[in-house]
C-alpha cells in the first residue's frame, strides 16, 4: 500500500538520506517525528480514531526528543569551547608530543583551533591533537 506525503500529492514512497553518524534515534529529529505523527494521523483507522492521551504522549515524546537533541548540541558546544580554551591556554608553552602520523613534534605553541571538534595546537607547520602532547612547560628565557 502507498502512503500519501504529507502533502498528500504524491503517492511514491520516498526515502530520506540520512549522515552515516546519524543512524537509528540519533538520525531522528523533531521534523522527522512530526512527519511521522502527521502520517499516522492521516492513515489511522477511522473507525478507532487515536485517543487523546494517546496523541498528547506522543507529543510528549517529540518535545522530550526535541529538549534531548537541544541538550546534546548545547554540550557538545560546551565541551568544544573548554577544548578550545585548554589548547589555547598551551599558547607560548614549550610542548612535547606526536603528531597522528608518530612523528614526534616539540617547540612552543604558536596557534590553537578547533578542527571537527577536536583540539589542536600549532607549532611551526606542526598540527597536534592536544590529547597527544606529552609534556608542558614554560619556555626558557635569556636572563
């Protein structure tokens, strides 16, 4: 059986693309969750329409869905920004460390950037995780 779009112009089955990291639950959103809602709003049994509480949990469901996905991402933010702010504490610092390649790397921090949120310092044209650094410490100065 074909179901009708949302629309309920087309009468094709259609699937949406979804990111590889974005599987099962996590590849579902409150848009996602509302399309459903509304399919199966459209295509219930009119001779055993669904309830109220039946549709007020599911809408309880989609706020809790929704509250949970803006909870995620604001932590994410979070967690990125302390990340962030600890490379950026290394800047001037004489470090020690490996790059992903092995390749040991050592000098002073010259820059700090987040890349798909990860950490990184700089040194010269080195680019190292700061979870790869293995020593920290004030640079020597000439008295």
């Amino acid at each position: 059986m074909a179901v009708d779009g949302i629309g309920g112009s087309s009468s094709t089955n259609s699937v949406n693309v979804v990111e590889a990291d974005k599987v099962g639950f996590s590849g579902l959103t409150a848009e996602s969750f509302m399309k459903l809602l509304i399919t199966e709003l459209q295509n219930q049994d009119p001779t055993e329409p669904l309830g109220n509480a039946e549709l007020l949990a599911q809408l309880s469901s989609m706020r809790e869905l929704q509250s949970n996905i803006e909870l995620s991402d604001t932590l994410k933010a979070i967690t990125t920004g302390q990340s962030l702010t600890q490379a950026a504490g290394l800047i001037g610092k004489e470090i020690e460390g490996q790059e992903s390649n092995q390749s040991p790397v050592e000098g002073v921090v010259d820059r700090a950037f987040v890349r798909e949120g990860i950490a990184y310092v700089g040194v010269g044209s080195s680019e190292l995780p700061v979870s790869s650094i293995t020593n920290v410490q004030s640079p020597v100065t000439a008295e």
